[in-house]
C-alpha cells in the first residue's frame, strides 16, 4: 500500500483531525497545507526556500505540464520529482477545472473535453483516461481523479447532472489506474461534488464510496460561493468523508478558511492566495494583510510582520518590500512569497501543535477574536 493515513488525535470539541499521511517520498503532518506550484515551479522560490519552509508536499497542475513540455518530455526525464528536483511528495490536480477556467471553447462530452490550449490555440482532449496517464507519466505521489467542478451558481438538476458524469468518469479513473499505475508509489484520490446541496453531495459521496479512492477531496467550492455555503457545505460533507482517509477541501483558501475548515473535518489545502497574493504586493500578518504597495509603507523600516520569524521579516523592512514592488523587482517576488507561504505553513503548525495539546478549541476561539479586532 503506498499511501498511509494515521489519525493521532481526535479533537474533543471539533471535527479536527491531528495526522500523519506518509508517502513513499516524505512524511506529511496533518492538517497540512500545499503551496501551488502549477507548471512544476511554485513561483519565484526555489525547491531549497521551499525545503527551509519545510514544505512535505507540494501541487503540480496536469492541465499546465499536459500543454507545455507534456508529459511524454518529463516520463522520458524520468518524471516531476527529477525533473523539477523535488526528492518530497507531489500532488496533481486532475485538469478539470483548468479546461474550465483556462481552456478556449471547450465543448464536454461524456467521453471527455475538447478545448483549444490558452496558450497556442491547439485543438486538444481530456479525458479520464488521458488525465490519468499524464499524472502517472508524472510520477505524481496522489492523482487526483478526472471531474467536472460545477459552475457556480448552478441548478439543483445542473449540479444533479454534472456529479453523476464526475461519478461515471471516476469509475473510468479507477479502472485505468488500476490496471497502469505503479500502486506501491501512487494513489487515487475521489473528488466528492454536488455544489451547495447537502442532498446532492450525499449522493456524490455514495457513488465514490462504492468505487473506493485513497483519499477524498471536496471539489466544486471557493468558486464563487457565499462563505457560509462553503462553510456548510463543508461542515456536512466532511464528517461523512471515510475517518481513516485523507480529507481534502481543494482551492481552500484564507487563514480563516483554513481555521474554520480544520474544525469541520479538512486534513489537506491548496490556495494560491500565499503565492498570487505575494506577487501583486499582498503579504499575511498576524494583524490582517498589507498591501505594499499603499504609499504609507514608503517609510515604513518595520518588518512586515513583528511576530514572523521568517528570515524575510529578520532581515528587510516594509519600505524595502514597499520599494522593490514599486520597481518591479522580481526580488519583491520572491521574498513576499517566502513570507506569505511562511505565514500560512506556521499557521498550520500551531493548529497542530493546538490539537496535539487538546487546545484546538481554544485557539479558533482566539483566533476568531483577534480576526475580528483587525476586520474593525
Ligand atoms: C480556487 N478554488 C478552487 N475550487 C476548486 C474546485 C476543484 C474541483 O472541484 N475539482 C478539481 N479537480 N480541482 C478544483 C480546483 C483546482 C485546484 C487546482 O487549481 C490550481 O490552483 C489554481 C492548482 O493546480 C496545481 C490546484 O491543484 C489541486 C479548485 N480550486
């Protein structure tokens, strides 16, 4: 079995799971959060800053490398993990929702999607069975299974449709997985939708119980979504995801979000906010975000964040920051990056460090107190 998940502790007040999930290339502490790195680069870092970070696991994107080298190039290298230097676990997104967020005139079928590359305009096709060797010509630690994310909003009966084509097209994964994949390095992992609809992701979760994944993903939110839908929605599905597997909540998302999420059930994240938000001059500190780019850092020599311990807050002031945006220096880049993605792996170390303390209801307690004082 190449993939162990083993819960250490079981919140007394929450739904919040203190774990372990161990692949053949590192050990992962859960609740975990995964930085982004699309087009097999977390951008402006390299995989040292990401190792000092002490990031476990890290994403790549399927519809990303699928278009540019493809997949055939990093096989023929002998696969991500060698080809971009990352010795640590990887996770692939399946490509579905990029077809839908990135791709030109796609038209869905049941046998999979036709769309033109946003980069070149090629004519090109995704399917269960394409995503799924891509991600295993990847080498990739965890697939995730080819679906479609909703739209939002969307009807009742659209999200009804929708999930039961994401359940056919599972099975279609399961299948060719099984029979192609190298099962003691990589596994499987089932993308439960059914929108805001508590009925409808019941129904998704029992098609995906019976075809049995690895893990379990909740997909088809943080797109667009009022809050306190995703937060419900979460809040329901969560606790019926399987208690021995992995649970991860995709595309999710601020500090807070994550807080909340840990409490209703999540293990895993991924949210390009660190990243994206640090390359348009949007940093996290423990008093809310700043935007260096706002004249009232021009002077500014504290660091970005008093409490951060991080060798961009050690070292370089707000001013520097606040300059080297101004001026488009791609170090503005990589140390906002630093910082942000710092800030968002300390977080997940004192919400485990609070579970492993019985102290996790405490802490969102406080966290949500001081989140308030700095919304005011
Ligand atoms: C932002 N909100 C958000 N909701 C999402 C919902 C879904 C979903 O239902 N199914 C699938 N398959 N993917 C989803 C994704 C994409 C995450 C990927 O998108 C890429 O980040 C943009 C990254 O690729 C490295 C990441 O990899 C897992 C979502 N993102």
């Amino acid at each position: 079995m190449s993939l162990r998940f083993e819960v250490s502790v079981r919140d007394p007040t929450t739904e919040a799971r203190r774990g372990r999930l161990i692949t053949t290339r590192s050990v992962i502490e859960t609740p975990v959060f995964m930085p982004v790195g699309t087009a097999a680069t977390v951008k402006a870092l390299t995989q040292e800053m990401l190792e000092a970070l002490d990031a476990r696991i890290i994403l790549a994107n399927t519809y990303h490398l699928f278009l540019r080298p493809g997949q055939a190039v990093i096989r023929d290298l002998g696969g991500l993990h060698r080809f971009m230097g990352w010795p640590r676990s990887i996770l692939t997104d399946s490509g579905g929702y990029q077809v839908f967020s990135l791709g030109e005139l796609r038209t869905v079928s049941e046998e999979g999607v036709a769309f033109r590359s946003h980069l070149d305009g090629t004519k090109l096709f995704l399917s269960p069975e394409v995503s799924m060797e891509v991600q295993i010509a990847l080498g990739s630690d965890i697939v995730m299974a080819f679906d479609e994310c909703p739209p939002y909003p969307a009807t009742h009966d659209q999200v009804r449709i929708s999930l039961e084509l994401t359940e056919r097209w599972a099975r279609r994964c399961r299948a060719y997985f099984d029979a192609h994949a190298d099962r003691d390095r990589q596994s499987l992992f089932g993308i439960v939708q059914g929108g805001i609809h508590a009925d409808l992701r019941a129904r998704s979760l029992e098609g995906l119980l019976d075809i049995g994944f690895e893990g379990y993903a909740i997909g088809g939110l943080s797109v667009g979504e009022e809050k306190r839908h995703m937060y419900d929605t979460t809040a329901f599905i969560a606790p019926r995801l399987p208690a021995d597997k992995p649970r991860y909540l995709m595309g999710v998302g601020t500090p807070a979000d994550l807080v909340e999420s840990v409490a209703r059930g999540v293990d895993m994240f991924d949210c390009v906010m660190p990243t994206r938000h640090a390359r348009n001059g949007t940093v996290f500190t423990t008093t809310g975000r700043l935007n260096l780019r706002n004249a009232r850092y021009i002077q500014d020599e504290q660091p970005l964040d008093a409490e951060c311990a991080c060798f961009v807050c050690r070292r370089y002031s707000r001013a520097y920051l606040a300059h080297l945006m101004r001026a488009g220096e791609i170090l503005a880049s990589v140390l906002a990056t630093y910082h942000n993605l710092h800030h968002y792996l300390d977080l997940m170390q004192r919400i485990r460090h609070a579970l492993e303390q019985g102290a996790f209801g405490r802490f969102v307690t406080e966290f949500r107190h001081r989140q308030l004082s700095s919304e005011e």
